[in-house]
C-alpha cells in the first residue's frame, strides 16, 4: 500500500478512474517483475541449471507470453477488459506459487512457458494491450502521450524499487535462512502481488458493450500500417531479447562477478533513469515528433551498450549500461502512443495486440540463443549483436515512418485572410 501512495503524486487529479486503476495495477506487477527477472537466473543457478538452461527457460517464458497475448487479444475483442485482466492476474498468482513449490526443470520449463514470470521485466506482457486500450478509451488524444508516459514512468519506478527488492535473498540468508528457501519466499510475494493487482484491475469500471450485438471491428483501413510497425517492432524486441534483465544480470554475475545485491542496486538505478526519461520523451516528442523522439534516442543508447561489451572494467561496464538505461526506453511511451494515433478508434484493441504479439515472439528467439553464446565463452556477442539490429531497425523505422504523422503533429493550415486567394 506504501508504494501505491507513493504513486499518487505521479497521476494528476484530473485523470480518469479508469487510467489510476491501470497506473496502480501496473505499479503492483512491475514491482514484482522488477525482482523477479534479476532472481530468476540466480535461483536457476542454484538449482543447478547451466548458463544455456537458463536461456532456453527465458526463450520459453517469452515465446509463452507471445501465445498468451495472442489468445488474449482474440479475445479482448468486443469483452470486457476488466475480466480479463482480472483473470491474468490470477495466473500471475498461480506462476508464483508454482515457482516457489517446483524444482524440476522439465516442470520449470511448462510453468515458464504458461506462466507470467517475465524474464524481460515487464516490457513483454499479455497485460500490456489491454492496459493500452483501456487508457487510451480513457483520456483525450492530446493528452495521449503524456499519459503513457507516466503510465510509463510509474512501472518503471515500481520495476526499479523491485529490483532493489532482489536483494532480499542474500540479506534473509545472513538471518540464518537457507537461501533457496528465500528465492522461495520471493516468489510467493511475486504471487501475492498478483492478487493485490487483480484488485487494482476490478476496480476498472466495466466496458460498454455494442448495441447492435455486433463485436469490436478488427484492423480495417490501418492495416498495412499495422502489419508494418509489427513487423520492424519484431527486430527490435528481436535484438532487445539478447539482453533481457534476467540475460544481462547473469553477464554481470559471469563477466564480472557481481553480486545479487549489488545487481539489484544496478538494476534499480538503471530502472531510475529509465523511468525518468519517460517524461523527457513526452516533452522532447512535442519539439521533434514522435518518431523522431524514438530514432534520436535509441541510436544512442545501442551504441553504449555496444561498448559495454568491450568495458574492461566492471565501473566502465555499469556506467555505459547506466548511459544506455537513460535512453534507450525512451522510444516505450511514444512507440505506443503512436500506434495508438495512427490508426482508427475501432482497431486500437487489434493494433494493440498485433504489434505486441509478432514482438513477444521475436523477442522469444533470441534468448536461448543467448544462452548458447553465454555457454560457448562468446559473453560479448549478445550485447553486439542486441546493439547492432537496433541500430538497423531504428534507420529502418525512420525511412517508413518519417512522413506518417499522428492528428497532432499534422501541420496547421492558416485561413487566407480576405482579398487574398
């Protein structure tokens, strides 16, 4: 409840009850996830599994994600949010006691794969598309973005403070606690929190259902555009799932010997940073544009994390990373807020869901590949290769885009005054 005050100063007085259930919901998940992707490759660890099981675990649990948000998404269509939500919540539950009481890998690798532990942290999800559809029936478009960026920030806030929750292993095993016990423990928090979410969400007023019986329209006039934005999306969650946090914490514990708790530390500073970048990209997309805001930012953070991978020291390492984290969510706010601007009201659930499926299942792919590099002694070539396809799909996403403004950037057209043509 501590953390759901303290989100209250980031959500104005005026905004729908509606979006503050979503902001509250989130907040609760992201706080899980943000201490559950950091402890996933550690409690793995413990269990014995290599360095390439833990990659085909975080392929599984990502490539199950995709699934689940494609069902979800046929679903969604012409239902009620509220229940839906609601029910992923209490999978989310049901995953963290499943984790907690289970430690046979073959058993591991089912509950990965339907369960909602997120190796990514939060930035693949089946909750995802619902969330975006709710707030964006739920506010005005000007004030569009700015609402997902503080949708935006406040996960990345909760995911920050989650990972400096990772901590918490270590520090109830210097109590005397064995420590597989406490990796336990965790996740039966991670479960409790998907109970107190599932709360947050029914509190969503229900939707409206059509009169005419008829159910939600699926993409129409916006779906080449649609088909387009899924498709380079799919690169860069493709190249993004070389390094998830789960992946990048266990290079810092392999590289350089990290400790959990100061990877938890890393993680929530890095967490910091990305959050506060949400409003900056709400701001600077008002200046330059959203696509505009996506390309500028992103470049430069591939490019730190490309010398990252070449850091000789672990200080290097981390300060880079740190660079990359101020820049490189950036693109999360706008890429949503333009998906959402540049196709019609009745497709906003499908286009929500089709950009967000192809990107769960790009981004499933890579981990275990990942995970074979880790094993093969090749620790810099995920990073490289995560760095480099980003840096291609941002040219990319700037080529076929660059002309395809949303309502509010189109140019003004000034009346001619009279006597004039």
């Amino acid at each position: 409840m501590n953390l759901l005050r303290s989100m209250r100063s980031l959500v104005p007085d005026g905004t729908s009850h509606a979006a503050k259930c979503v902001f509250a919901a989130r907040a609760i998940r992201d706080f899980g996830d943000g201490f559950v992707a950091v402890l996933l490759p550690a409690y793995l660890l413990s269990l014995g599994l290599s360095a390439f099981q833990v990659g085909v675990l975080a392929t599984l649990a990502l490539f199950g994600s995709a699934i689940l948000t494609l069902g979800i998404g046929l679903l969604g269509a012409g239902r009620d949010h509220r229940r839906l939500l609601v029910a992923a919540s209490g999978l989310m539950a049901a995953t963290g006691l499943a984790y907690a009481l289970v430690s046979d890998y073959a058993i591991l690798l089912l509950v990965a794969f339907a369960g909602t532990v997120n190796p990514s942290a939060g930035s693949t999800s089946i909750f995802v598309p619902l969330e975006h559809t709710v707030l964006t029936g739920a506010v005005a478009p000007a004030a569009r973005t700015r609402t997902f960026a503080r949708y935006s920030l406040v996960g990345a806030l909760a995911g920050a403070c989650g990972a400096l929750a990772a901590g918490t292993p270590d520090w109830l095993a210097s109590l005397g606690l064995e420590r597989e016990a406490a990796f336990k423990i965790m996740f039966l928090a991670y479960g409790l929190l998907g109970i107190l979410g599932g709360l947050a969400y029914g509190r969503i007023p229900a939707g409206k259902r059509r009169a005419d019986g008829q159910k939600t329209a699926a993409l129409g006039p916006s779906r080449g555009t649609v088909y387009k934005l899924a498709a380079l999306f799919s690169i860069d969650s493709f190249a993004g799932g070389f390094v998830v946090q789960s992946l990048l914490a266990l290079w810092l514990f392999e590289r350089f010997d990290l400790s959990l708790a100061a990877a938890g530390v890393f993680f929530f500073w890095a967490g910091l940073l990305s959050a506060l970048s949400f409003p900056v990209a709400a701001w600077l997309s008002t200046r330059i544009g959203l696509v505009n805001t996506m390309v500028y930012t992103h470049i430069p953070s591939s490019l730190c994390m490309i010398g990252a991978a070449f850091a000789p020291t672990l200080d290097w390492a981390l300060a880079l990373l740190l660079a990359r984290s101020a820049l490189s969510q950036m693109d999360v706010p706008t890429r949503s807020s333009y998906v959402m601007a540049v196709v019609t009201e009745p497709e906003r659930p499908a286009a929500a869901s089709v950009t967000a499926v192809p990107r769960s299942l790009a981004s499933a792919a890579s981990p275990a590949l990942a995970g074979a590099l880790f094993a093969a002694g090749l620790q810099i070539w995920p990073l490289l290769i995560c760095g480099g396809l980003k840096i291609v799909y941002d040219l990319m996403l700037l080529v076929a885009f660059r002309h395809l403004k949303p309502p509010e950037e189109a140019p003004r057209r000034i009346a001619p005054s009279k006597g004039h043509p």
